[in-house]
C-alpha cells in the first residue's frame, strides 16, 4: 500500500508540481485501500483500472482527481 501512496501522484499527471500532488494521494488514499486493496500489489495501472471500475462507489474527492487528471 505505501508504494501506491507515493505513486497514485505521478500515474495521474506527470505534468503537475509535486507541491499539487498530495491532494491526489490524500483523496483517493481511502478508496483505494476500500476497494482495491487486492490489486496494490499488481502496479499503478491495476490500480487506476480499478479505482475506474468502481467510479461510482468512490468518494467524491477522489471523483474530482481522477477526472481533473483526465481519467
């Protein structure tokens, strides 16, 4: 889980400062350990993929990262 944590960040926009990243963490840190805890160990990509299966169980802040970072 804590390799996802550093890394949720960079999957979702290589492009954005380090300082704007940790709300992406932050937010989404709660969904993925609650819905995707069996995948953290697959990569990033598994991750993501699941976080987008359950698009609409997750919580709103996290909704908002994923799509602000055009997911």
């Amino acid at each position: 889980m804590t390799r996802f944590l550093f890394i949720l960040p960079l999957l979702l926009s290589a492009s954005v400062a380090s300082a704007q990243q940790q709300p992406g963490h932050d937010a989404c840190a709660r969904d993925v350990t609650r819905f995707c805890r069996a995948v953290m160990n697959n990569g990033d990509g598994a991750v993501l993929a699941c976080l987008k299966q359950n698009r609409t169980r997750l919580s709103k802040g996290c909704d908002k990262v994923l799509t602000d970072h055009g997911q």
